[in-house]
C-alpha cells in the first residue's frame, strides 16, 4: 500500500454502531487510494476516494474488493501514474456521473444512503498546476453547483494543494489559486471539515487534504487517521441511515461431525417401509420424513448466518489490540504535537505492520496445505476475485432499485418473458426413418446398485427446494438406494413426479453486456438433488437408445459425448483454411445466427410430438410429458425469494435432462441445408464459398429455410445479434447482403466464436492478443494476492487459472507466427517468475512446457484420442494414408502424408500441422492407450527438445 497521496473513508452512521469495512487503497507509480466503511445495526457500508491514485484498466482485480471503483487516470506525462477514484459499497447503487468531470481529475458519482440521494466527488489538484489545468476543476465544480438542487447534499474530498490555512476561522488564503477556490467553495455553501494536518515533514505541516460537504449536519466528524504513505487518511462519520442486509442466523446440521455409519444403520431400518407403499407422492413424503427426522435426531447442528464474513482471516485479537495501541499513539502525538511522541508513533507504526504482514504471510503460506485448506484456498481466491451477486446494482424502468424483494420479482418477470406462450404449429410431415414400426424406448431399467452408484458419485452442490444435501446423499447412499429405487420405479410406471422435483430456484448468471440491466442475465435452476439422480439414470439411457438410431445430425457437437467446441472449431478451421489456401481469393461467407432465449422458448408439445416421433413412447413418454408440464419456479436473490410462477416453456436450465432434450428438439433443423452447418446445442453457423450472386441466394435460401424452421418451431432468430462474416486472404471484400425476414445482417470483420475470436483473414492475431491480455490480467491477480504462498499453490493456481485461458480452443486455433509464440511466451516466462522467483529454474525443472512444446503436444494429444476413439472427430480426413513412403519402419505404423498445401497459410491447418509430429513419435507411443498417452508423449517431447 505504498505511493499514495490521498485517502478518505466515508462512514455511515447507523443507531447502534459504527465499524470501517473498508480501508486504504493504492494503485501504482507513486498513486493514491480511498475506500469504504460502514456498519452497526446488521449492516451498513460506504466509500471512500482517492488521489494521485493509477489504476490500470488492465487489472480490474486491482480494485478494493467488494467496491465499485469509478476512475480517472490521469493522461499524459511519460509513465503511468496519477488519477483519482472513488471505492463505494455496491449496495450503496452507485452511479458514475462523467457529463459533470469534463477533463479535470476529478470523478463524480451519486450514491444513495437510506432515503439520501448524495453527489460525491473525488478530486486531485497537483502542485504548481498551470491555469489552463486550475480552470478545468473550476469547471467540473460549476457543473456540480448546477446538479446541486436535484441532490440532499453533496460531499467532495480531495487533495487540493492549496495554499490556504484551514485551521484558522476564517480560513487564510495565500497565493493563487486559492482564493479561485475558496469563491467556488463558497458558491457550493461548502462547509470543510478537516482541521487536522494531513502531511507532516520535519519542517512543515499542513492540510492539504479536504473533505467539503454543503451540509454540515450530515457530516458527525472528520478526523485524521495513520496514513500508508506520506499523506494520512481522513474518515468521516456521516449521520445516514443504511442498512447492508445480513442473512438471518439459522441452526444446520453439522454433517462433518455426523456418525455416517450409525446414521446409515438407522436409515436402512426405518425407510423399509416405504418399499411398501404403491403411490409415489405418498412413497415421497414418508421418505423425506424419515428422512429429515433421523437427522434431526442423530447429526449435531449448528449455527450459520448472522454475522459479517471475516474479511482479513490472519487479523487475530491480539492484532487488532496493536492496531488500537497505534491509534492511540497517533492520537496522543497529534494532541501533544512533540518529536518525542512522533517518534513513538512511528515506532508503533512500524512493529504493527510488520506483525500483520508476517501474519499474513504465515496464513497464505498455509493456503492449500492439506484438503480444508485447499478449500480455503479457492474460498480465499473467490473472495479477491468476485464481487458478491447479491451486491450488483440494477436499473429497472430508468430507476434505480434497493429492495431485493423487487429485485427477485423483476428477475422473475423478465425469465417468465422469455417463455412462450401455447400456440398451434402447422403439420411438419417427418422423415420415414423413425416411424411406430422401427425399435421404441417405451421403459426405463432400475436396479439399487445403480442407484447407489449414482449416489455416491453427486457431486457437493447446493441443495434442491427439498433440503436435502449432497453429502447426506453420498455417505448414506448404501441404506438409501433400495428405497429410492422403489421411488423411481413408481414413478416411471405412474407418470407422476414429486412437486419437489418439478419445483426450481433460479439464479440468475451473468452473460454479457451491461451488469445493471437485468435483461442481460440468464435463469439456472437449482433443482431437487434426488430428482437429478432420477433425470441422469433416464439421460444416459435414452442417450444410448437416440444415439444408436442415429437421430443427431453430425453437425451437432453440443452435449454429445466425445464432442466438444474444440472438435467443432477444429473442422470449421481447418476446412475453412483449405479452401483459402486452395485458392487464395476464395470467399467463405460464415453468418454466425442467434437463437434468442432458445432453451426457455422450446414448446413442450413439439417436443413431445418429436420424442415420439424418435420412438419415445410409453411410459417414458408420459414421464417426460409430466416431468416438463406442471413445473414451477422462483428466483432467489439476496436471501429473498419472489412469488412462484408457472413454467410454460422451455427445458430447465441446470437440470440433467435439459440439454438432451433441446438437442432432440434442434436434430432436425439441418435436415434441408445444403451449406455448410455447424451447431454447438442453439450456437448456429452456417457458411458456403460464395463466388457468384447465385451462390450468395443458396446461402439466403438456406438462411431462409433456417427462419421458417425457427417460426415453425416456436424459436426467435434474432436478426440484430447474428453476424455475416466474408472470410477471404483477397484485397477486396465481397459482400452480398443476407436478410432475417428481410431485415439485413450486419457484416464483421471479428467475432466470437464459442469463445475464439475469429478474424476475416483466418489469421490468430486478434486471438493471441486477446488470450495474451486475459491470461496477464489473471496472472496479476494472483501475483498480488498469492504473494506470500509456497510454490506448489502459486502452480495450482497458475495450472487452474491461468494455463486455461493461454490453451483454450487448441488445436482449433494455432498462434502459426513467431510474434504471436512470443506473446504467449512471455505470460508464461513472467508465470514461472511468478511460480519461482527471480531466477526460475529451467521449464523442464519446473515441470511446465515451454509454448511451443504445449502445442505440439496438444495437436498429438487431439490426434491420439482420435485415433482411439475418445474424440468423436473426422482427423484423417484430409490426410493421406496407407501409402508405403521412404522411412516406414513396419506396415502397422505406415508413416502418414499432409493434405497438399498450397502456401504457407494452408500449412496452418491442424491437419497439415499434426503430420510430421506424429510420424516421428517411437511406436511405442503409437500403440500405447489413450489414457497412457499425455505423460509417454510428455517424456519424448522434453527427451527431443533437451536433444
């Protein structure tokens, strides 16, 4: 927390009491910090701000945590450095007001405290500044005084660098700027609250640090506090009411201290008598009850809820008592004012810091030593990381809303939206190849030991509306599994499904665009964890019954087994690639389609007209028919639940079956294309090589026929977000326009792509700096917050965080030029200094390949599986083989020839790329299993590159 040059905390007031949540904050190149406090009464919150504060826009993990962060770097100058901001508390619905900041550094926001609306400010003056950079503030704070009436009050703080006397009554200006200054302070009925001197040298103290307010009732007191650099900080006490909700407490049981074995015993005997019983719902109840109440009687509880996180676990008592020595030291100094009692300050200072950071150190230097601390090592990451959900802020209907009870209601009201009303279809007429008389799936095979198998595989996940947990499930599954068994048989042959099965909590995910606007966000649903068991016992089942009468186009790559984005990617790229490289002004138009709200819009009754269709039928499909019918749900946001509404539409998103059945929903929708096809579950590519208008009107028709087909099926194509790429190595762009019910598709140049960026000249610059920029932000994160770790966690958390995004998408994508191996290289070069120190061991030592190496092995490792079968992918579907070339050791391992390339580009493909490698592995790693594979391959990888 060095270099800063200003910090205040703001402090609501609340009737009971008041406690800081958050402290100083410090960017880089010698900047400034603010934060956030508040508390008392179960909750309460606030901001602070900053000057001479650099925030890079690269590290938004940089950011105090759990604050909204508006900014203002400063411009300019030959490094980076300077700028203010302002760190609030998000439940405090901070709102950034840029049209009042012009070019001065300053950053206005309007927070809102209980029933307050309050404008505040953060602002930086530098020293000496000329007057063209004097007027811009002046500027900033006459637009503030014209909003002045809209807002109860208005709070600005800020390191000003006047040369003004604030201690005395009236205030005693010196030289100019000031008395500018003091004029606009006046005009705004400025009150300023710091008396206290904020910057103290051997020779000088002064107060140059201000916090100004137009309504002095609001501000209780203001009173200097130890700074982290060469100003002190400043917190306020404000006299408003606001309230930061706290979870109630409540008793759970306490199953880590559970008797599994006891607990398994009582259960077997007394959920006997559930097998007797013929009514599933009956069945049900009796078994949660048992359930429930055997529990109830042999697990301890305990309390959870009530209280605030810890929000520094290594601060113990005794840190917090120096931490109260120290500020009395500083009290006592600034009373008394003596070199003597400075010194003793200082002193204080400086012992309190040390034991804290070494208690720091010592705890992270614990993180990820055994299996509760790996716990506490995710739960410690999660925390830097992420900003709690419950904390965002929302505009609804141009307003902004406080109430989590109407925040879960409007929640609830966009997600029922999104479903689509009963409606009648017009008669599609099928295909022959699935009729009545071909093979049905009329029933369902249910055996305890299958049950108990599935039971113990759940993995720890939060518990459906039924309350029952996954580690009562796993640990018990033995005495539980009979008795579910007979559950799941009376359910199948009845067609009736518990109301806890069909009863979901959502929670709303984040997708993409503004966080405050609710329509961005998508429902999953939290589901009964016993229903789940049921749903999986029926997906694989009925997976192996499609699977075997071949009803999913192969274009379909979306939850399939052995498919994935990758095998996608994979064949779109390389065949895209060779036709550029067979002729290198090829045109490739891609138009990339959106399926608005797809999973929420399925209607049921198409769905089921399809499953029988496929030869679902029976009891089965009067299962399916219940399990979609009848269902309910409600969102939960903030510890608050909205009314339950009817689901209308749609398969569950989070349940097991739901991906299934929208992919037997989708499977005929390429039935008429004749381009090119490609589908990740909704995410649609279409694509043709386009040379003449009547290709580009093959590629309407196919475009046409998909339109008809979504309108025929109760889906929306959403004309404004789908994209027409021309995907061409010519100077010249070929563009022909392509229309959604005659509204056109906008062309791109980039776009993403199941989470790879494509570029319209096939090229992986825009990729790599992308992948380049993501994978240092996150290694930053973790530099800054794992610092005082061993080396094993900084490589599980280089291996978990940031190794993923450096690799995701290969071999579909590939850097092919020196430029971009370098980027990546040198991620990876700072991750092992990172990882080792200074001086990093080599990459063998280390156990970490270098980039070139990762990608040779990935390309073998895709081939390899392939070749095995784990991948369902077409590799050698280019490649020339078994033809007897020069070097052939025996004719099981004939060596393989690359497709022919025209130029450097084609030989980008994977199918060009992977050749050479895999014709000189040994053969031993030719024959060896799949699963053996990766480390044989590894060890002949670092045994070539150390040769």
């Amino acid at each position: 927390m060095q270099g800063t040059t200003g910090c205040w905390i703001l402090m609501f007031l609340l009737p009971v009491m008041i406690s800081p949540i958050a402290a100083n904050y410090a960017g880089g190149g010698g900047g400034g910090g603010g934060g956030g406090g508040g508390g008392g009464g179960g909750g309460g919150g606030g901001g602070g701000g900053g000057a001479g504060t650099y925030h890079n826009q690269y590290h938004p993990q940089q950011q105090p945590n759990g604050n909204e962060t508006p900014k203002s770097n400063r411009l300019g100058g030959r490094r980076a450095a300077g700028g203010v901001l302002l760190a609030i508390r998000p439940h405090l619905q901070p709102r950034r007001l840029q049209h009042l900041e012009g070019d001065a550094e300053v950053v206005w926001a309007s927070v809102r405290a209980g029933r307050l609306l309050l404008l505040v400010g953060s602002a930086y003056r530098r020293p000496n500044a000329d007057q063209e950079y004097n007027s811009a503030l002046l500027r900033s704070l006459e637009c503030a005084a014209r909003q002045q009436h809209n807002y109860d009050g208005v709070l600005l703080m800020g390191d000003f660098n006047l040369d003004i006397k604030w201690d005395i009554e009236p205030p005693v200006v010196g030289v100019q700027p000031a008395e500018a200054f003091i004029d606009a302070f006046a005009e705004m009925s400025f009150a300023q609250f710091v008396k206290t001197a904020t910057r103290t040298t051997n020779t000088s103290a002064k107060i140059i640090d201000l916090l100004l307010c137009d309504v002095p009732a609001l501000v209780v007191e203001a009173h200097v506090v130890p700074g982290t650099s060469d100003h002190e900080a400043v917190v306020a006490k404000l006299a408003v009411s606001v309230q930061k909700p706290i979870s109630a407490p409540t008793r759970v049981p306490n199953f880590q201290r559970a008797n599994w074995p006891l607990l398994s015993q009582v259960l077997e005997q007394r959920l006997d008598c559930v097998s007797r019983e013929e009514g599933v719902i009956t069945a049900w109840e009796m078994w949660k009850k048992i359930l429930f109440d055997t529990v109830e009687e042999f697990v301890p509880t305990k309390k959870v809820g009530g209280r605030r996180k810890k929000k520094h676990p290594w601060m113990t008592k005794a840190l917090k008592q120096l931490v109260s020595i120290r500020d009395e030291l500083f009290g006592e100094w600034r009373s008394a004012g003596t070199d003597e009692k400075r010194q003793v300050y200082l002193n204080a200072r400086r012992s309190t810091r040390a034991a804290i950071r070494a208690a720091r150190d010592e705890w992270l230097w614990r993180l990820g030593l055994g299996k509760s601390h790996s716990k506490e090592l995710w739960r410690y990451i999660n925390s830097k990381a992420k900003v709690p959900f419950e904390a965002s802020i929302f505009e609804i209907d141009g307003r902004t809303v406080t109430s989590a009870q109407e925040i879960a209601e409007k929640f609830s009201e966009v997600f029922q939206s999104n479903f689509a009303r009963a409606q009648t279809f017009p008669y599609v007429r099928r295909n022959a190849h699935a009729t009545s008389t071909t093979a049905q799936f009329r029933g369902l095979q249910l055996a305890p030991a299958h049950v108990q198998f599935l039971l113990q595989r759940i993995k720890t996940a939060a518990p459906g509306c039924d309350g029952i947990t996954a580690p009562l499930l796993k640990n018990c599954a033995a005495s539980l599994s009979s008795s579910l068994c007979h559950i799941f048989q009376r359910s199948i042959s009845s067609g009736e499904i518990p109301a806890d099965w069909k009863t979901a909590a959502v929670t709303p995910l984040y997708k993409d665009g503004s966080k405050e606007d609710v329509q961005n966000y998508r429902p999953i649903s939290v589901t009964s964890l016993v229903g789940k068991v049921m749903e999986r016992i029926l997906r694989d089942q009925l997976t192996e019954f499609l699977e075997a009468k071949d009803i999913f186009p192969a274009s379909q790559h979306g939850f399939r087994a052995r498919r994935s984005c990758t095998t996608l990617l994979t064949g779109l790229f390389d065949a895209w690639t060779a036709i550029l490289d067979e002729r290198s002004g090829s045109h490739v138009h891609a138009i990339l389609l959106d399926l608005s709200k797809a999973f929420d819009r399925v209607p049921h009754g198409r769905l089921l007209s399809k499953l029988q269709h496929y030869g679902v039928g029976g009891d089965v499909l009067r299962w399916l028919e219940c399990f979609l019918t009848g269902r309910t749900q409600h969102v939960k946001y903030g510890g608050v639940c909205s009314a339950p509404v009817e689901v209308l539409s749609g398969v569950v998103q989070g349940s097991v079956l739901g991906p299934l059945l929208f992919n037997v929903f989708i499977a005929d929708l390429p039935k008429d294309i004749s381009s090119g096809f490609e589908q990740y579950a909704d995410d649609t590519t279409l694509w043709r090589v386009v040379t003449t208008p009547e290709d580009a009107d093959a590629l309407q028709n196919d475009l046409d026929r998909v339109y008809i087909w979504c309108e025929n099926n109760g889906m929306l194509l959403n004309q404004r977000k789908s994209y027409a790429m021309d995907i061409t190595r010519a100077r010249a762009p070929l563009y022909f326009e392509y229309t959604v019910n005659g509204a056109p598709i906008e062309y791109v140049n980039k776009q993403r792509l199941l989470g790879v960026q494509i570029s319209s000249d096939l090229r992986w610059d825009v990729h790599t700096d992308a992948v380049r920029a993501k994978a240092a932000r996150v290694l930053s994160f973790a530099a800054r917050n794992l610092r005082g770790c061993t080396q094993r966690v900084k490589r599980v958390a280089y291996l978990s965080l940031i190794k993923p995004i450096l690799t995701f998408g290969l071999p579909a994508w590939h850097p092919t030029t020196q430029a971009n191996t370098t980027k990546l290289e040198r991620v990876q070069r700072r991750a092992l200094r990172f990882i080792h120190g200074r001086r990093p061991p080599p990459p063998q030592e280390a156990k970490i390949m270098p980039i070139q190496m990762h990608l040779n092995y990935t390309d073998l490792n895709f081939f390899k599986k392939c070749e095995g079968g784990a991948i369902d992918f077409n590799h050698r579907a280019r490649i020339i083989e078994r033809r007897q070339l020069r070097g052939d050791a025996n004719e099981r391992h004939q060596r393989l020839q690359p497709p022919p390339v025209r130029s450097v580009f084609g030989q980008r493909a994977f199918s060009f790329r992977v050749v050479q490698p895999w014709n000189d592995l040994p053969p031993e790693l030719k024959e060896c299993t799949v699963a053996e594979f990766p480390s044989l391959c590894k060890k002949h990888l670092w045994k070539v590159n150390s040769d």
